[in-house]
C-alpha cells in the first residue's frame, strides 16, 4: 500500500472519517453530542491506532450534557469501560453521596 497513489478506506462513513479528521487537524473544533458518532470515532481511533481522537470522544462524552449519566455509562460499559480512564475517575469522584440533596440527580454527578 504504501507504493499506491491512492489507497480506499473500505467500511469507514465518509462523514465520521472526515469528523476525525477535522479533530485531529483542529483541537478547538467540537463534535457534535451523539453517541452514534462517538461509537463510529471509537472504532477509527481503534482500528488506526489514533489515542488523540479516542481521548477528544473521551473529554466530549464527559462534558456534554445532553445525555444523562445512566447514557453515559451504559456507553462506556458497551465499549471497552477500561479505556474510560478519565471518566471513571470524574464520575466516582463527584458521585458523593447522592441522596443528600436534589443537586445530586442523575444529570449532575459527572462534573468537571
């Protein structure tokens, strides 16, 4: 392959690949909340061997707000949970004890 012009990309979403991309050319650039997207960039950073952009799903998954935290860790459950370093760390540390006050509910326990 490495003797070809052009080499084609078999099973890969034009549009995912390109997202990817764009994240490892554009730190500052923010993928959009979806975790189909996540899970496609998951496998293209997995299949490529490219860390950079499975740390940025990473970073984007804890951040968002969109998804509630049982999304969130049913995500990480369904792929590879040891990957989620910084996840697990974040999510255990500002879990607390939940019952003490409606602050708590199930959309704060994975602060920054």
């Amino acid at each position: 392959e490495k003797d070809k012009e052009e080499i084609e990309l078999k099973h890969i979403d034009r549009e995912d690949f390109h997202v990817m991309l764009r994240s490892l050319h554009d730190p500052s650039h923010t993928m959009e909340d979806d975790l189909e997207l996540f899970s496609s960039l998951l496998s293209l950073g997995d299949r490529y061997n490219i860390t950079t952009i499975i740390d940025q799903v990473e970073e984007r998954l804890i951040e968002s707000t969109k998804f509630s935290v049982s999304e969130k860790l049913l995500f990480v459950d369904k792929h590879d949970s040891f990957r989620f370093c910084k996840f697990h760390a974040r999510a255990y540390k500002n879990i607390g004890r939940p019952w003490d006050d409606e602050k708590n509910s199930t959309n704060s326990l994975l602060v920054r």
